[in-house]
C-alpha cells in the first residue's frame, strides 16, 4: 500500500505541473532519470506514476521515444482555456495572490521560507537562461499559493499560471515586459518574501500587490510604445506615398 501511495503521490504532482505549464500540452517529459531525481524517488516509482498517468489519459507512453502529455492533458472536463488579455490576467493574479500572501504570512513554514530565498537566488543570477529564470518565478508564486492552506486558492492561481503560460498573447506580452524588469522584479519578490518571514499580512498583500500594479503599469507603457510605433510606420508610408504622388505630378 505504501509503494502505491507514492507513485499516485508522484502521478498528482506531474498533474499539477501540467496544470501548471511547466509541461505543456504535447510536450515530451523529462526521462525517468531526471523525474526520479526531481521528486526524490526510484525509476520504479517514476515509471508506475507514468503508466497511471496514461490510464486516465493524461500522458502517452511511446515506446522507444518517450512519454507525452496529452495535446489535451492540461485541461479539466475537456474545457477550453479563455481568451483572456494580459491585462485581465494580470488584475485577476493581483487579487488572488494578494490575499495567498496575505493568508500565508502568519502559517507559512521556514522551509518554505528556505525555498523562496533560494527562487530568489536563481532569478537574481545573471548566468540563468530565460526558462529557468520563468520556472523559478512560476514556482515562487505557487509556492505562496500552497502555503496559504486554501485550497480553492490554490487552485484558482494554478489556473491562472496556465493562462500565464498556454495563451501565446498573454506569454508574448509578458516577454515584452519582463525581459527588461530583472532587477525590479527581484526587489518587489524580495519585498514579498522579507513580509512573509515577519509574519506579516497585511506587508505581504500590499508588497504582492504592488509588484502586480508595477507590472501593469509596464505592460500598459509597453503597450502604448507598440501603438506610437504603428502610428509612425503608417505616418512613414503614407507620407512617402503622397510626397511621391506630388513629385510625379
């Protein structure tokens, strides 16, 4: 019984990360090695969470070439993903990962704790890739959510992060912005993280919140930079056509 609560353990985890994004529709899993390593377990387990997770149809296990979520393997009673604005998104995340933090702050763990620090450490590092420093950001945000002990929470901010990372505008919009953020962004999670380990509510809502409010704001001067582009590049055609126009007649 036990050897069959771990792999179902193992199999719920691999579900959240799809659910999460970190493994996305159609994607290839990571080889039995690597998972083992990840979640502290045999090949063994590995390889029996895997086969669960192909009864219920969330992976598909091709022999000699590897195991793969399903093209609908993210998704919960066969629903669609909304089509949602980064905007939309954005103020639906700063509501509800305001109020995580604030009801994780007075419960949250020092291993938690621990484990935020060194997210910290990986987003602050010049040397990460982009994907790296995406998980560490993903998982420092789930982090919080399952530390707030609420389950409904949880799950309304796991879906959230799959909008974040399924729908090509929202992922495209984010790149735009995040990419000249770093530093910033590392102070506002730093800001989040000081209130958690004070054990303070309210310094944790308001520091979550103002990063999102922050991140708005970018995303709405990023926006309004695409639009002056477009204006110009029109402006450009259209006095190159009729200056043309006048010069020929």
């Amino acid at each position: 019984m036990a050897d069959r609560r771990l792999f179902q353990d193992i199999a719920d985890q691999i579900i959240a990360l799809i659910e999460e994004g970190v493994f996305p529709p159609g994607s290839r899993l990571p080889g039995e090695r690597e998972l083992s390593e990840r979640f502290g377990v045999s090949r063994v387990t590995i390889r029996e969470a895997e086969i669960a997770l192909q009864a219920t149809g969330r992976v598909a296990i091709k022999t000699g070439s590897g195991v793969y979520v399903s093209p609908d393997g993210a998704t919960t009673g066969g629903e669609r993903l909304p089509k949602v604005s980064a905007f939309e998104l954005t103020e639906a995340r700063s509501l509800f990962e305001a109020e995580a933090a604030a009801l994780a702050a007075p419960i949250i763990s020092e291993g938690d704790i621990e484990k935020l620090d060194g997210l910290l450490e990986v987003m602050a590092n010049d040397e990460a890739d982009e994907d790296s420093i995406n998980a560490a950001d993903r998982e420092f945000h789930t982090t919080i959510a399952a530390a707030s002990g609420n389950g409904a929470i949880i799950h309304v901010i796991r879906t959230l992060w799959r909008l974040r990372t399924e729908l090509p505008e929202v992922r495209a919009t984010h790149a735009s912005v995040c990419q000249h953020d770093g530093k910033t962004r590392q102070a506002e999670h730093g800001a989040i993280v000081d209130a958690l380990r004070r054990r303070d509510p309210q310094g944790a809502r308001l520091a979550m919140r103002r990063h999102f409010n922050r991140l708005l704001e970018s995303m709405l001067d990023a926006a309004e930079e695409r639009e002056m582009r477009e204006l110009q590049r029109k402006a450009a055609e259209s006095r190159a056509r009729f200056l043309m126009t006048t010069q020929l007649g």
